[in-house]
C-alpha cells in the first residue's frame, strides 16, 4: 500500500547538487510536491518534498540520498494509506 510522506533534504556543499538532482529525477514518480530554499549566508540549501508510494520506495530514495556526501535526509512516513 502507498503512503503519504514528508522528505527533508538538507545539501551543505552546492557540488552535490547535480547528483541530488539525478536520484530524485530517478524517483519524479513517487515525487508530489518539491519545494527548495537556498540559506546562501550559511551556505546551506534545504529542499522539501511531499512523497506517495511504498515503503521500499521511499527507502530506496531517502537511502540513495543519504549515501550522497554532504547531504542529509530525514522522512516522516504518515499514516494515511493511498489507493
């Protein structure tokens, strides 16, 4: 069964970002809705993503995000179920 998650992508060194960009191109359809923030006074760029799908998806996009130097993710998988 689908879920509905919460994803927060937080990159500490902008050369990271192509490859940030090539997981969650490989994961565009689970991807709902992507929002980004650049802090250029700390260096910091956060991105929010709202996620449906199985949980092995979900793992499979937060895991390959999280082995990214530079990079750190946190995920809040919900409860509400998606048909």
């Amino acid at each position: 069964m689908k879920k509905l998650a919460i994803v927060g992508v937080i990159i500490t060194n902008r050369t990271i970002v192509p490859e940030v960009q090539s997981v969650l191109s490989d994961f565009g359809d689970i991807i709902i809705g992507r929002m980004g923030v650049p802090d250029k006074a700390n260096g910091i760029n956060a991105i929010a993503l709202i996620v449906e799908g199985e949980n092995e998806q979900l793992s499979a996009m937060t895991g390959k995000l999280g082995r990214l130097d530079s990079v750190s993710v946190k995920s809040a998988v919900t409860a509400v179920e998606i048909k």
